[in-house]
DNA sequence: CACTATAAATAAGA
DNA sequence: TCTTATTTATAGTG
C-alpha cells in the first residue's frame, strides 16, 4: 500500500514537473539567464510598487541588464529619490549657512557615497578624538573612576575607524594598480549577447513610475570606459 | 500530502492561521505597516540580491521608509549604478566644481578618481565574465578543446578582480558599519537587534553592498565638505 | 507566452 | 522574534 493507491491513483498526466529550485548563483545557460532575468525583473518591480503603496515608501530601482538594456521604477519618480539620497548623503548638514541659492544644477563629477561616506567617516572620526578629549579632560576634574570603561571604547573605536580608513585607502591603491596591469595586459572583444526582443511593458500603479532604457549602443568592440550609453526619457 | 490528511483526520492543532491575503493598498495601522515595510523591504533586498547573482545585472535600490529613514541597496555599488544612469540621462558632462564653498577646500583624501576607477575596474570585470561566457558557449559548439589555457587565463583574471573589488566593498561596508554604530551608540537611542547592531549591515553575495543611512547623519561641529549637491536634471 | 507543480515570501499569531 | 498556514513568485515545459 502505498500513497498513491490511496489517492485513487492520479491518473491526469502531469504536464510539467513544475518549479525546480536553484541554486544562488549566475546562470550560465544565455537563454534561460535572459528569461530569469526577465521574470524576476518583473517580480522586483512589481514588489517596490506594492511596498510603495502598502507602506508609503518612496523607492527607486536602477537595472542594468546583463544585455546593456536599463530599466528604471520610481515612486514618485526616480529623480526625486535619487536626488534625496545624494542630497543627504553628501552634507547632510542643512544648508544653513552656506549659500548657494541655485534651484537646479548640474551634477558635479561623479563622486558619490564613497567619498561621500568617507568623508562622514572622518569627520565622525574627529568628533570621536574630540569627545575623547573633553571627557579626559572632565575626568581630571572629577573622580574620574566612572569613566574608565568609556574611555577605553572610545579609543577602541578611534583606533578602529583610524584603522579601516587607512586599510580602505590601502586597498584602493592596489586596485588602481591592479586595474591598470589588467588594461594593459588585455583589451578583449566585446560581445553582446543575442537580440533580445524589448518591450517592458508593465502595468504601472498609479503614481510610480517604470521605464526601459532602449539597448544603449555598448560599444560592440573595443571597451570604452567613457560613458557610451544614450539618452533616455 | 500525507496520511494525514488523506484520512481527512488532522488531529494537529492549528497555532495560527497563516498567512492571509490582503488588499494592495495602504496599510493604515502603523505598526503593521512598520512590520509590513520591514519585511517586504528585506525581501525586496533579497530579490535583487539575487537577481544580481543570477543574472549579472547590476542594481540599485534607494529607499526611503515611511519613517524618514534610508536604506539602500546596490551591486556593485550604489554608486556605480546611479552615476551611470545620471550619465545616460544628461549624457553631458560638466566639470564644474569650484563656485561657491570656499570655506574648506579641504579636499577628500586620496579617494578622489576612485569611483572613476572603480566603475572602470567594475565595468572590465563584466566585460571579462562576458567574454569568458562567449568563450565557455562556444565551446559548446565546437571540439571544444583548443580553448581551455585560455579560459583558464581568463578565469584567474575574473577572479582576481572580483576578489579585489569584493574585498573593497567589504572593507567599505566595515566602515559604515562602524560609523554607523558609533552614530547610534553616541547619538541615537536606537534597539539593537540580536544580530546586527544599528541596522547596518547584510551579509549577502559577494560584491553588492546594503546599507541603511540613519535619519540624520549630523556634522557634530562645524564641518564643511567644501562642495554640495544640488538638483540633477 | 500559458501552465503547473513547487519553492519562497509573508500576514497573523504567539 | 519565531511559527504556521497561505498566498505569491517562478523554474521548467509545451
């Protein structure tokens, strides 16, 4: 006696096998990497724009297809969320005295949370030194026995900050070097893969906004680091 | 299916009544939506995390919670993704700089042409998997032997690369941790969750990077960073 | 692209 | 948080 006999054996033919679980990790086989890609893709945006609507949320998602394509979903839009994380995460201090007065301006060279970060990161590291300082100080003016603990971790952290800045410096260097052996050494033939048929074609909600970018021409031969690609909108 | 059920006789005692379907719009209790937008907004990271793996593609979340708070997700780096879609959008350049903010010229350490550098090794890095992938695909059409030193090559290639830009990323993502969680200790009475301290943090694939930008990431004292963003388009 | 069986995500509860 | 019952998302196929 077994399961099926039980069930009253089944006796409509099963079609497909149906979903098959994979593992995380790149898709070799082109075709079907495309057709994921194209599944998926839809699936993401489609969850931002619920997460939007459900929670208020305001998203921007950026894709690059492995095939140079370049789709975008926003809610409100794009450019407003872009443009609040860059605002905030370059000064996030108001504005308040430096002036500038200039409603819409061209974006300066690309920096970006990198620097941006590392600056932040400094900057946190002088306050850290400056703090430590001031409760040295009040410590010579008190019993100074509670603060021992604190000292300590202040300067743990200090040093670590100091550490990872000059490590992430470090590392910097070599991959500039790195990335310049490699350029040198090769300049491989470029290849995109096969046509893709386009079309995005995603029924937006209200108030977001979805966009395919059209194959931006990526230079079929020859790399080029400039920024080959094409207008959008 | 199992005996169980079949024999129609579940003596198991239900503890929930699972998930239940809801209407896509927005949630007006608060907290369910805080909890509704902290889950789906981790499954959204975690779909596009795989979807970069999968694929290759490469994206860039911005989000911005009802709450005020930020979080971002990027492959390979935010960064990298959103220069390049600024760069298509006004496909025109400005080096423009200088101007207003001349209180600290105090420019940012060494990391200035990094990003540049960092796009560029990140984009070589793709056209090396791409032409591995080329490579690997022909084969398959052909005796297929006569290719193998060179994949090989290549390989170490890819993986050297990818080993180092992983490793930056990682050492970046360090950084923000610890900023991060100096922020929230010193600043900030925010939970620390069991796992990850601050809210930072997300251990992924190997070279995306997740991050989540407190509400205000205050300059302690008078800083400068010399130069602001200002609108795009 | 439609379909299905299965894998995943996740709304409610505890 | 963790658990569980369901709803969704999708891998493989035709």
């Amino acid at each position: 006696m077994n399961i099926t006999s039980i069930a009253g054996m089944n006796t409509k033919k099963k079609t497909t096998q149906g979903r098959k679980k994979i593992e995380i990790k790149k898709i070799e086989h082109l075709n079907t990497r495309q057709v994921t890609f194209s599944k998926r893709r839809s699936g993401l945006f489609k969850k931002a724009s619920e997460l939007c609507i459900l929670t208020g949320a305001q998203i921007a998602i950026l894709v690059n297809s492995p095939g140079g394509r370049f789709y975008a979903f926003g809610h409100p839009t794009v450019d407003v969320v872009i443009d609040r994380y860059l605002n905030n995460t370059n000064n996030n201090n108001n504005n308040a005295s430096s002036s500038q007065g200039s409603t819409s301006q061209k974006l300066p060279p690309p920096v970006g949370e990198f620097n941006q970060h590392y600056m932040a990161v400094s900057k946190e590291l002088e306050a850290e030194k400056l703090r430590r300082e001031v409760i040295h100080e009040s410590k010579a003016s008190n019993s100074g026995e509670v603060m021992w603990y604190e000292e300590e971790v202040d300067g743990m952290e200090v040093e670590e900050l100091e550490e990872y800045l000059s490590a992430l410096v470090e590392l910097q260097r070599k991959v500039l070097v790195r990335a310049d052996e490699l350029m040198m050494i090769k300049k491989a033939p470029m290849f995109l893969g096969p046509n893709m048929s386009g079309g995005v074609g995603y029924s937006t909600d209200v108030y977001s906004t979805m966009m395919m970018i059209p194959p931006s021409v990526m230079p079929p031969a020859g790399f080029d680091f400039g920024f080959g690609y094409n207008h959008i909108d």
